[in-house]
C-alpha cells in the first residue's frame, strides 16, 4: 500500500515537473539572473521525482535480487542529493534577488552548498548503513542517528529563513511570497514525517512549492508584459499627440485665415474649436490618464470634426446617435478611428459621404460605432498596423485600460464601421 502510494505521488509530480521545465525551457519566459535558479530549481525536482519514481518501483515491479537492490539504493542517493541540492538553491536564488549584492553576501550561499554536500555524503552511506533510516517489508523507520541526518536540512532552511528575514524591506512582495511557499512546504513535510512514517512527503511538497511558485511567476510575468504593453500605447500616443500632423494644423490655420476674411464670425468658431482640440490633445500628454468619461472623448471628437467640416464643407456630413455617455474609455482613442474614416473614406469618394457616430447598451456590453460611407475596403485583408500605427495602439489601449475590443468590418464601394464593445463590469464613470 505505501509503496504503491508513494509511487503514485512521485510519477504524478514528475509528469507536472517535466511539463513546467519544457514549458521554461521553450518559451524563455524568464530571463533575469535569479529566473535561471527557478529554472534548475525545476529541473532538479524533476529529478528528484524521477529518482523517487524509480526508486519506488524497483521495489514494486522486480524481484529482489542484488542488481535491482543496487538499482534501488542508487536512485535514493539521487533522490537525497537532489533534495539537498533544490535546499541549497532556495538559498541562491534568496541572494540573488538582492538589488545590491556583495561578495560578502554570498557567504550564506556556499554555507548552504557546504551543508549540502556533507548531507548527501550522509545520507548517501546511510543507503547502505541505514545509520539514518531503513526501509523493511515497505515500511519506513528510523535509524540510530536520524535525527542527526536531519541537521544538514535545518541548517539549509534556518540560513534561508535568516536571509528573508534580514533583507525582507528589500525584497520585492513578489519575492517575499515566492520565498514564503519555498520554505514553507519543506517544513511541512517535516513536520507530517513525524507522524507518517511510511508516506515519503519531501518530495511531494516540495514539487507543490515549485508549481505554486511556477503559476505565480507566469502570473507575474503576464501582468507585467500587459502592463508593459500598455506603456508603450502610452508612449506612442503621447508620441503621437506631441507630433500632431504638420499638414492637418497649417491646412486648419490656412482655413481659418480665409474665413477671417469670408465669414469672421465662423472664423471665431474655428479657432475655439481648434484650441479646444490642441488643448485637449496637451492635456492628456501632459497628465497621462488612463480612462477619461466618454462625453469628454466625444467633445474632442467634435471639435476635430468641426474642424475638418471647415475645410470640406458638404462633401462631409455628421451624424451623431448618443444614447449612453455614462462610461469612460482611454483619451484619443475615438479620434483615431474619426480620422481613418473621413480621410481614407468618405474624402476617397466622389461626392464625399456620411460620418456616423454611435453608443448604444446591450445586456452585457456598451458599443460605440463609427460608420461612414465611403470608398470601404477589403476587410478580409489583414489591416497593415505599420500603415495604421493609431488603430493598433487604440486597440491595444482599449483593450488593456478597459478590457474592450475594436472590430472593423467593410465593404468595397460601400463603407467601413468601426466597432468597441466594452464589457459592462468594466464601464466607469
């Protein structure tokens, strides 16, 4: 029975040990210094487990003869040498995610590596001595100087207990959880050893500390890379807003020099909805927000559109069908989709067209559209975003700061709509 148990547990965590290190090992996930000790970390549970596995089975499956006893002890001194081994990693990768590190500070590292090379010589003889434990009839028990043969794990576990302690202010609270679940289950199965001899808890804790560590790193590294990816949208749009497109601002000055003449009273109206637009796209270079209410989104929108109106008079004509305001969305990102519409549709086409701007509630989400009828395109062709670097970031930043979706659908000779859909556990105000 308790072979068989401990059997069970050691494939089960070398199946999910070997996963995890391929998965590492293809993917490259973690590429500072103390990720590779998370990396061999895995790589020597695995083959701890592996060893367990092993050992356990020339126990179950063959008859006793000396090779398969030789088999047995072999793969228990790999398993004794690996234990040691992923202890004597913890204490690595403690040091290295210090910020600032001496030479001084990796004193405590080759204590634990000295400590972990006398415990594997240990318990390697006691294989053949049983000075520290012996295995009869698939029972477990101790031996004469058990205890002793523990010391080398609690010397291991109290220098890593000591360092977190000590450098906890620098630690960062991803390391101080990542230290924590190390050091925690290898005490437990000590602890569990005391009352169940006969269950081999070591190895199986310990691989359940890896696997934790594991989901909450990848976790990490995806929060992280999101985050990452919605600075860089920052960036570009910031980049973006402080190079407004020389030709877009003379073409609107030039219009309003002429109406000054024509019309001053329009020509007024042009320059307060320029300056609007100009204030605006500084205000949020200038303050970075995230989200901004939707009505003060469509506010800039309109301003622009003015603008643009000015210059194109009837071959540009507006529609706006508001039904929802009450929700905020990131800054500039309803522009983007303005601009591709009137100047790659509606002033493609002869005659012009019609701009249509809507917001309208569903039970799940709130959509906005923006339609034209303009020359449309191919939309089963995959959209160049090195072409359209504002629809890229506008999709990016929806998509990170509100958890929304930009679609676009057209049709040659007909149209383009531009859709976001925003979940409605996600809509602020």
């Amino acid at each position: 029975m308790y072979y068989a148990l401990n059997c069970t547990l050691s494939v089960f965590c070398s199946i999910v040990m070997l996963v995890i290190f391929i998965s590492l090992a293809l993917t490259q996930r973690y590429l500072q210094e103390q990720s590779h000790y998370i990396i061999h970390l895995v790589g020597t549970t695995f083959l701890m487990d592996f060893s367990d596995t092993c050992s356990w089975i020339t126990l179950i499956a063959f008859e006793q003869t000396d090779f398969i006893n030789l088999l047995h002890d072999i793969f228990r001194i790999l398993v004794f040498a690996s234990y040691y081994a992923i202890l004597s990693l913890y204490v690595y990768y403690t040091i290295s995610s210090l910020p600032n590190k001496t030479k001084r500070t990796w004193i405590p590292a080759h204590i634990a590596l000295f400590t972990c090379i006398l415990a594997t010589i240990g318990w390697s003889i006691s294989v053949f001595n049983g000075m520290f434990y012996r295995i009869d009839d698939g029972r477990f028990s101790l031996g004469p100087l058990y205890w002793f043969g523990q010391l080398g794990g609690y010397i291991i576990l109290g220098i890593e207990a000591l360092l977190t302690i000590r450098y906890r202010k620098q630690f960062s609270r991803q390391t101080q959880i990542v230290l924590l679940l190390l050091t925690f289950f290898p005490l437990l199965a000590v602890l569990l050893r005391l009352f169940l001899n006969n269950i081999s808890f070591m190895p199986a804790c310990i691989s359940l500390s890896i696997i934790l560590v594991y989901i909450f790193l990848h976790v990490e590294s995806v929060q992280i890379r999101q985050q990452m990816e919605l600075t860089l949208a920052q960036d570009r749009i910031s980049l973006m807003i402080g190079k407004v497109q020389p030709h877009f601002i003379f073409n609107v000055l030039n219009s309003i020099y002429v109406l000054c003449d024509k019309n001053p009273q329009a020509g007024k109206q042009a320059i307060s909805d320029f300056a609007h637009y100009l204030r605006t796209n500084l205000d949020v270079f200038e303050h970075n927000q995230t989200l901004i209410p939707f009505d003060k989104e469509l506010e800039h929108v309109k301003h622009y559109i003015n603008l643009e109106h000015m210059r194109f008079e009837d071959e540009l004509k507006v529609n706006y069908d508001i039904t929802r305001t009450d929700f905020s969305i990131p800054p500039l990102t309803i522009q983007p989709l303005v601009e591709n519409a009137i100047k790659h549709g509606i002033l493609k086409k002869k005659g012009g067209g019609l701009l249509s701007i809507a917001t309208y509630s569903t039970q799940k989400n709130i959509v906005i559209t923006v339609s034209d009828t303009g020359v449309g395109f191919d939309s089963t062709k995959e959209i160049d975003t090195t072409k359209h670097i504002g629809i890229a970031n506008t999709r990016t930043r929806l998509s990170q700061a509100c958890g929304a979706t930009l679609s676009i659908k057209s049709t040659e000779g007909c149209g383009t709509v531009a859709t976001i859909t925003i979940p409605q556990e996600r809509v602020l105000k």
